[in-house]
C-alpha cells in the first residue's frame, strides 16, 4: 500500500508549525508519518455513523471563577526571562503582516 | 533503604531529621546519577531549605505532614518556581518558571523535600527517555536498557533508592511503562483527580500526574497528597482529596475481576505467565476471575496516535522564541519563530507536531481528528460495560521487558506499540496502576497492570496491595 | 450615499466589545486599560508553560446579558482554539467560541425602525498590543516591535450581525445603538478611541435582489466617522472596479483615516488553516435557567425603550425635539433628564439643556450631579436666570462643580434672584413716576423702559419676562 501521506502535504503541515525541514528530513517524516496513519485506518473497520465525538473523559459544566484580581508577577522577572525586551516590552524582529 | 511512611515517620517524632535523609538521598545521587542520568537538575540549596524548614515545624512540636522529610523526585515537566524547567527540551533550556505546578505546593506542604528535576522525553513524548535533548536515562538494574519513558528519570530514581518517592506524568502511559520496566509501582490516577496546573502540557486531555515508590503503600500515601479539587485547573473534580491508606488492607475478596485478551495478547510469553500468577493470587484472595473481550481497545493506539499529536501542536506553538526559551535570531518575526523552533525541537517533537498539525487541519479534520474522538467514545463505552460485569481490569504493563537503549530509536512506530496496554485508560480518563510482580528476562521486572473506573483508586490500590504481599513484599 | 446606477450597498458588521470586568477572561490579572506595559499579567495570560485558564463568571454573565439585549438564545456552547502564529497572542492560539457560541440568532432595532438581525455573539480572548519602531511608527516599514501583553486575555464579545445593512448611514446608527446597548448592561464603556469597541465592516455591492457580490472586509475601525467613510470609500472603489469590467477579490482591508482610504492587508491565504479544535483546558459552559434568570433581573432598560419613555414626556414633540432625544440617550443622559423633569422642570428645557450643554461637555458630566441639573434648570424656569446665564452656569458648574446658587452668585447673576429683582424694580418706579402711572394706566410700551432701565443697571443680566412679571405684581 502507498503511503496516504504527500510529501508536499508534509511540507505544508510544516510550514504551518513553523518548522524548516530539509529534502532529507522530509522524505523521512514523510514516511515515518505515513506509517502511522496507515496504522489508524484501523479506526474505519468501526461503524461510528452517529457516534458523539468526546473532547472530555468527564461532562463537567460551568467550571467558572469569580471575576476577582489576583496579584500579577513582576515585570523584572518576566522580562528577565525574555531572549530580548525593551522599554518593558517584548522585543522582536520584523512583523510580516498583520495579524489575521 | 526505608520507605517514605517511615521515613516520615522517623522525622516526625524525631529519630531522624529531614536534613539528614535529604543528605542520604543527595548521597546516593552523587554515587550514580553520572552513570545512570537520572537527574537533569539538582536542586540542593532549595531541597536544604524545605528540610530546614520541615524539621522548624518539628521542633516547634508541630505536625510537618505525611511526607515529613521524605525526599521526593520531580519530573522535569512540573514547574518549579525558580528551578530550571526544561521539559528534556533545547527549547526551554535555562528556564527558571516564575511559578509553582499546585502539585509543589501540596508536596511542600505536606512535608516533602523536592530534590531535583528528573529526566524524560523531550516534552513527555516517548517510551524509553532516549528523545530527551540531553541524553538518555539508563535504567537502574540494567544500565544498557532503557528504563522506559515517558518520566524514566523518575521511575529511576526510586528503583535506583536516589528517592523513596517521585512524580511523573502519564498521557499514554508515561508512568506505568518506566514503572513496570523499573521494578517499582506506578499510577496513572483518574483525569481530574491531581491538579494539572504547572505541568507542562502534552496533550491536555489525557495528561494526568501521578505517583511512583517502591511499595504500594508509598504510593497510595503520596497520591493522597497530590489528589484533590484545585479551582487552577478547570477539568480538576470537584470532590476533596479520596481517602486511600485507609483502604489499603480491603484486599479482593468478594470481588469480580477481569482478565482482558487486548491487554495481555502480543506480551511476551514470560509477561502473560506473571499475569497468570497474578489472577491465580487474586483467586486466592477470593476474588472471580472472568476473561473478557474488549475488541475496541485494539484502536486506542490509533485514536491515540492522532488525538495526543493534534493537541500537542497546539500546546507547543507557544514555544515561538518571542518571550522565554531559546531564541535563534533571523531577519523578521516569522523566520525567527521557524529557526528557534527547528533548532530547538527534537526529532520525535517535530514527527508529533507535524501529525497533530496534518490530523486537524482542513480537510483531514474529519478523517483523522474527529474520528479518532468517536473512537475515543466507543472506548469509554466499551470500558463502562465491563465494568457492569466487572469490578476491575487486569492485563499486562508492557508486552516486554526493558529493552536495550538504541533497539527501538529509529522505528517510531515500534515504539509507540510499546504503549499499546495503557493507552486505552487515558483515552477514557480512568485510573490504572502497576505492580510489580515477578522476573523474566535477565531477572528483568515484570509489571501487572490493574485498570478500574474513574475515582476507582482505592479498590486499585489495595487489589496491587493483594499482589505485592503474594509477591512476597511486606 | 446612494451609488449611482442602481448598484446597493452590503453591509455585515462584527463588532468586538472588550468586557468591563475587574480581572481578564482567563486569570486574575487586573483588566485595566493605560496601565504601565507588562504590569497586568501572569502565567496564564502569558502563556506560560504549565498554565491553565478558568473561565470569569461574570465575562459569561455580560455575555449573556448582551445576548439578552439582542434577543438571542442562551446557548450551550463550547470553547476552541483558533490556531495561528502571531507574537501578540502569547499561547500562538486565540481561545474563541466556534460553532457553538453562546448566544445564537437575535435582532437589533435601530431607531429609523429597520431590524438588523444578528448571527452570534459569542465570548473570546483579546490579544496583546504591538508597537513598531522605525519606519513610520506602523507595522509596514518597521524595523522591529515590541509587544505588551496587558491586554493579552482580556475578555470580549464579538457581535456578528447579518448582511442586512444598506447603507453607510445605517451602519452607522446600528454601531451607535449597538453601542448603547454595551452601555445598558454594563458590558462596555463604550470607549472606541481607548478600543473597547472595534468594528470589523464586509462590505459589498450588488444591484438591487441580485445575489450577494465578493466582500471585502475592512478591519479595526474604531470610530463611527471612519466606520462610515470607510463603508462609503469600499463601496465606491467597488462600483469602480465592477464598472470597469474588474471583479472584486476576496481580501481584508485596512482603513487610512489620514488619506481617507481602504487598501489591502491580506488575502486569503493558504496559510489561513486554523486547526479549530475543542479547548480541552476548558469545559462545556451551559447557564441552566437559573442563572440565567439571575442575570436578566439585573438587567436595565435598553437604549430604545428609554427612548420611549423619554419622549412619552413631551407633549406633541417636533422631529428637532426627537433627535434631541436620541441624542440624551445616546450619551446616557436620561436619568439626569428623568430626575430634572421628576422635580418640576420642563421636559422641553431639561432634553435641550441636556442635548446641547450637557452633550458638549460630555467627559465632564460624570461628575456632575443631577442636583446641579435640576436646580440650575429651576432657576432658569422660574426667570432668576435667563437662558445664557443658566447656560453658562452649567458651564461652570460641569469644568469646576460647585453649588448652582452660589455659582451664580459668584458670577454676578444674583442680583437677578427675584428679591433683588423686586428691589431694583421698586427702585426705578420710584424714580421714574410718571412712567410708572402711564404705564398703570394701560401704556404697555412703557414696559420695554422699564426693561431697559433694569437692562443698565444689570449689565443686561436681567431677565425681561422676569422683570414683566415684576412690573405686573406692583402695577
Ligand atoms: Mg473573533
Ligand atoms: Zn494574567
């Protein structure tokens, strides 16, 4: 069986996450990938026609706290912590475009 | 060396002090940790401030609580005000949280003494702790093989008697797999029974804290600690902190249990023998035993395989190099956030990443993703309706004992079919631990895993209590 | 603006309304506006590794209580994540309702009677704040930006109406009494320039029943005047672009309320692949009928129905007195109004005064007293202030406070309180006799005199009908 997975799939999906792969990497993970999606083709022997998607082990609802200000941290800190910051600011190079 | 009841015991009233075991256990770190790897981190000056500190409450006549001077190793992916916390990860070398995981404040609280930070995969993914950024763990008994991963450091710290307890995390089986492959007892608790506030996320729906020691009851002590409603996370239960030591001694007698094909069938001959043992020890115990059928676990591996991947691309998008971590400098912000994240991700990172990324993005949603949680339903189903015959679950650990560092590095899917026994319990968020129970291999440890319903961690603890005796164990 | 040659204009409008809570969506940290850079924040809001959110029950409760002011269903609903890359969003993925937002379908009647109905208004996360350096100040140009995350987490409610608004003017009115209803219940400032009120405007044309043309949407508006020229520039550059034999491409565009126009700021990428998916940090929220109960008896009176109330005080009310209306309740002036006309002043003169001095010291007037209002507007309507005294009274009275007598003491307007009124009068009679007796005798014209002399002594402070009434009682 040929992989379900493209190679310029993968190479899309990395761009998506921000991730720079060379030819050799991508030929790689594009079958390492493709293995496990093999794999869950398993899931389609099920009938799932129907069957509720669960995003939680558990149905809890309204999990809600009282709007009420709690201490925040130091900036010091926080920014001491930053590759680099300015003005008490984050700083980063070039923005390409707004955000969407 | 002593268990952590005693040791707490001892320090309380006074025949040791925190101080003292926290110089023993610091001892026994130096003696291999070079050789072994286990800790990424040894935090010795605030480990000698929190005994300091346990042995004022003490000598002031006060109660310093249940893990009274009881050193304790933590995973490298709960946060530690202060303490570097690096998640096995390049990405994240060098950083200090400004915050504490609830989990350190609870152990702090009820008297343990965090020694350090212990090694792991990088971000909690893998099955040997071979992924993590800084070199692997070796395995205490066997320094050639694994000791199994997700939270191997963890697992190797107490069968290496470096700490009576330590903590680790388990989203497919990161706590049971280095458990059983170590020797010692592991415990994946109910989703929503500890607090996930300060763990670094993998995958958030499945990830759950939980306890390693040597003996059950360690075990049970401390996850008594840890467990309990925390208003910091909002898929925390409700109720207060289970009663567990308590019920330690209620044994099996009276009970159902079953022996489940999926759970036991691809384990190694000398690994379903020990399961054997094991339901002939809780027959004895008076319990029935019934095998059972539960075709649907089959696809936990798959379900899995997409469902953890696709929430660990988002939870790790944040690592962009704009406000802590690694930064690799480029020309605009988009090259910067793809240069920091391909020089500081592992291989193992990124193969997840790029899964979970593919599994929900348009057009594969649906195939991938939003099967997979139908999949995950099925399960939770399937599990609910053993349950009604059952009171809990038996089956192997691992289809294997621990294997050699390298064997499985380059086969990803050969490893992840190393997680194919737990993986189903994080799907349905329900508690499984595992004893350890026998030798096969190289006198290598062999883990039973027991699995029960959501909050079923008293009747699990004392029914691994039943096998630790028939074992031979005190 | 109507377009030439039957083409009709298409509006759509999202409105993104910042929540007045205490502390953000998510966390503890103070939701506060101009605080120092990176003062308000803390694990959660910065994403921190290990951090979690819980959700602020009373984000929920002013979501629900917008929903409840457009006549939406409370929903159950769910939170996702919205997935894309940008240093402004500390966690690289916006917490938003998706397809089951909380507060489903709904209306808005605007004051000219036109329904606009509404999609959703559903609760997200808002983002942190960039500012470029070098290069003009904007993101185009700049060398690097330096990001703060005070506002990262603040809680807000996006308002998506439907493709019902004709014309710029409508679009307009329909912020204006979108903006009102924020007000009403407690939701918003309704501060646009401190950007608690952003408007996203789609924008497309078609000639009249033809099916709906390609949009274009026009981002971060964040006054009604550019909401306006910018709907009206779209439209144009559109008709424009159709009429030339062009087509318009899907794109979102920015507003330049310098230059006056639109221009593109992206189209639709491929990259445009959110990866949707159920927060799994945060669990179903669904208010039971309780609580929801809870928080529609909290509820105040709309913006429309105070309209009604207000104007149900007028007798016969011309369209310029309706407009003054809508302006008092535009700016929430109602209740000084109500109270004024409660205590025995005009409804005629309390909606001017309030439509025209009150309005244009706006800012001021939250520290204003309706006590102030009232017994400056008494004494205007009892003549012991003429119309540009008491206007300029509540000048002073709104830039410095004060008490209203005093004030007009102080500015030399007591002379004209009636007792010294009724001196002054007595005086000139006795002074000028035989006027007095002419006048008495039926000569009305001697009146106007009278004023004048009045008018000297006062440095024409007086008030004539005040000092008519006074020549009446002694005549
Ligand atoms: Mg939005
Ligand atoms: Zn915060």
């Amino acid at each position: 069986m040929s992989s379900p997975l493209r190679r310029e799939e993968v190479a899309h999906v990395a761009k998506l996450a921000r991730l720079s792969l060379t030819d050799a990497e991508l030929d790689l993970f594009t079958e390492q990938l493709g293995q496990v999606l093999e794999h869950a083709n398993d899931m389609n022997s099920l009938n799932l026609e129907g069957v509720v998607a669960t995003a939680h082990p558990f149905g809890l609802t309204n999990v809600v706290r009282s709007d009420e200000v709690r201490a925040s941290l130091d900036r010091d800190e926080v920014l001491a912590m930053a590759p680099d910051a300015q003005d008490g600011r984050f700083a980063v190079p070039r923005i390409m475009g707004e955000a969407p | 060396m002593k268990t952590a009841v005693q040791i707490a015991s001892d320090v309380q009233r006074g025949a040791s002090s925190a101080d003292e075991q926290l110089s023993l256990s610091l001892e026994a770190v130096r003696a291999r940790n070079e050789e072994l790897h286990v800790f990424l981190y040894v935090d010795e000056d605030g480990a000698r401030e929190a005994a300091a500190r346990v042995d004022d409450v003490i000598a002031k006549g006060d109660n310093a609580g249940p893990l009274a001077g009881v050193p304790i190793a933590i995973k490298d992916n709960v946060c530690q005000r202060g303490v570097p916390t690096t998640c096995g990860s390049k990405i994240l070398q060098g950083w200090r949280p400004p915050y504490s995981a609830t989990v350190i404040d609870r152990l702090l609280a009820a008297g343990a003494v965090p020694v350090g930070k212990t090694n792991l995969d990088e971000f909690a993914m893998g099955s040997s702790t071979e992924n993590s950024a800084f070199g692997p763990t070796r395995n205490p008994l066997c320094p050639s093989r694994v000791p199994g991963g997700s939270s191997g450091g963890s697992a190797a710290a107490v069968a290496a008697d470096m700490t009576p307890l330590a903590i680790g995390s388990d989203t497919g089986g990161s706590i049971r797999q280095p458990a059983a492959l170590c020797g010692i007892v592991g415990m994946k608790p109910t989703y929503g029974l500890v607090s996930r506030y300060g763990l670094i996320a993998f995958s958030s729906s499945l990830d759950q804290i939980g306890p390693f020691a040597k003996t059950v009851t360690d075990a049970a002590t401390l996850l008594e600690v840890l467990a309990g409603h925390d208003p910091m996370d909002s898929t925390s239960l409700p109720e207060p902190s289970p009663s567990l030591v308590a019920h330690l001694n209620d044994g099996v007698a009276g009970k159902r249990i079953g022996v489940v094909t999926e759970l036991i069938e691809g384990a190694d001959d000398e690994i379903v023998n020990e399961v054997r043992r094991a339901l002939q020890a809780f027959r004895d115990a008076g319990a029935t035993v019934v095998e059972l059928s539960i075709p649907e676990l089959r696809l936990g591996l798959s379900a899995y395989y997409l469902i953890a991947p696709a929430e660990a691309s988002s939870n790790l998008a944040r690592y962009d190099g704009v406000r802590y971590g690694l930064r690799v400098d480029a020309a605009d912000v988009t090259a910067m956030n793809e240069a920091t994240r391909t020089a500081g991700f592992g291989d193992e990172v990124k193969r997840r990443i790029m899964l979970g990324t593919y599994a929900l993005s348009a057009g594969y949603y649906d195939a991938y993703y939003g099967q997979a949680l139908k999949v995950r339903t099925q399960m939770i189903d399937a599990f609910a309706r053993a349950y009604r015959e059952v009171d809990f679950l038996v089956g192997a650990t691992t289809p294997t004992v621990a294997f050699a560092i390298g064997e499985k590095a380059s086969n990803p899917m050969a490893m992840y079919l190393s997680d194919v026994f737990t993986i189903p319990t994080n799907l349905a968020g329900e508690a499984a631990i595992t004893v350890p129970f026998g030798t096969g291999e190289a006198d290598l440890p062999i883990g039973v895993q027991l699995l029960g319903p959501g909050r079923s961690e008293a009747q699990l603890l004392s029914a691994a209590r039943v096998l630790e005796l028939a074992d031979g164990r005190p | 603006m109507t377009l030439a040659n039957g083409w009709e204009i298409v509006v759509g409008l999202e409105v993104h309304t910042e929540l007045k809570t205490a502390s953000k969506m998510f966390c503890g940290c103070a939701n506060s506006f101009g605080a120092e850079p990176n003062t308000n924040i803390c694990p959660v809001c910065l994403g921190l590794p290990g951090s979690l959110p819980v959700l602020n029950e009373r984000a929920v409760e002013l979501a629900m209580a917008i929903g409840m002011a457009l006549h939406s269903t409370i929903a159950p609903s769910t939170f996702h994540r919205k997935n894309y890359f940008y240093p402004d969003m500390p966690k690289d993925f916006q917490i938003s309702q998706y397809d089951l937002p909380i507060n489903v379908g709904g209306y808005l009647d605007l004051p000219d009677a036109s329904r606009v109905s509404i999609e959703r208004a559903h609760l997200e996360e808002d983002t942190g704040k960039s500012t470029h350096l070098g290069g003009t100040g904007r993101l185009q140009g700049a060398e690097r930006s330096l990001v703060d995350y005070n506002r990262s987490g603040v809680p807000l409610v996006e308002i998506v109406s439907g493709p019902d608004i004709r014309s710029s003017a409508q679009a307009r009115a329909y912020a204006q009494e979108l903006r009102g209803i924020l007000i009403a219940t407690g939701a918003s400032d309704g501060r646009m320039e401190e950007g608690s009120m952003r408007i996203d405007a789609n924008v497309s044309i078609r000639k009249a029943n033809a099916p709906f043309g390609t949009r274009c949407e026009i981002k971060n508006l964040n006054s009604l005047r550019s909401l306006q020229r910018a709907i009206d520039y779209e439209a144009l550059r559109q008709v424009e672009l159709l009429e030339g034999g062009g087509t318009v491409r899907q794109e979102t565009r920015h507003w330049d309320e310098l230059l006056g126009e639109t221009s593109t700021m992206r189209v639709k990428e491929d990259a445009d692949d959110y990866r949707y998916f159920r927060e799994p940090d945060l669990v179903d929220l669904a208010p039971d009928q309780s609580w929801q109960d809870r928080v529609r008896a909290g509820l105040s009176p709309m913006p429309a129905e105070r309209r009604q109330k207000l104007a149900a005080r007028l007798i016969d009310p011309t369209s310029a007195q309706l407009d003054a209306v809508e302006v008092v309740i535009d700016l929430g002036l109602d209740d000084l109004v109500e109270r004024a006309v409660d205590e025995g002043v005009s409804a005629t003169l309390a909606i001017s005064r309030a439509a025209n001095e009150l309005a244009a010291s706006i800012d001021e007037v939250k520290n204003f007293s309706s006590e102030s209002f009232t017994a400056t507007l008494l004494m205007e309507q009892r003549g012991e202030l003429s119309a540009t005294q008491a206007k300029t009274v509540l000048a002073e009275l709104l830039t410095h406070g004060g008490d209203p007598h005093e004030v007009a003491r102080e500015m030399g307007f007591e002379q004209l309180s009636s007792s010294s009124l009724g001196a002054t009068v007595a005086a000139l009679i006795e002074e000028h006799p035989d006027e007095w007796t002419r006048y008495r005798e039926g000569d009305e014209k001697l009146a106007q005199f009278f004023i004048g002399q009045v008018m000297k002594l006062t440095k024409g402070q007086a008030n004539g009908k005040s000092v008519v009434a006074e020549l009446q009682a002694r005549r």
